[in-house]
C-alpha cells in the first residue's frame, strides 16, 4: 500500500494590478486536509467581492515557487 504525497499549500492573494503583477497582501493559505478546490474557488469569489475593482488570484506552491493558476476581479461598485 503506498502512501499518497502530501496537497502541495494554496494561497489567495490580493493583487498590486492585472493579473500578472506582483502581490499586495496575501489573504488566505490553505495547508493539509485543508486544501479543497470548491473552497478555494468560493473564497477566491468572496475575496473578489470584498474588493471590487482589485484583482485576486489563487497560487499553489510547486517546486520552482509560488505558481498563480486562477485569478478573479469583479468591476467597482458604481
């Protein structure tokens, strides 16, 4: 019986600009038995919400570093 590899972390991130700049702040890691894709998905969409006009996207941690796999912005509030 062989053992599974351990879920390589998650991070939500809030964004400095578009989708490819650099990160302002991360708001969310995700470690272990916590990482859940459907979680990860609704937080992304709930931290796009809280910050309408901003980009935030979902980086896992791979071998060569953080790597950005999903990104969300929702349009400002008029």
């Amino acid at each position: 019986m062989s053992e599974k590899s351990p879920r390589a972390p998650r991070r939500i991130v809030l964004l400095v600009g578009d989708k490819n700049s650099e990160i302002c702040e991360v708001l969310r890691e995700y470690h272990g038995d916590e990482i859940s894709g459907n979680k990860v998905h609704a937080d992304i969409q709930t931290f796009a919400a809280k910050y309408p006009g901003r980009t935030v996207a979902a980086e896992w941690l791979s071998k060569l570093g953080w790597t950005r796999f999903l990104w969300c912005n929702r349009p400002p509030n008029s």
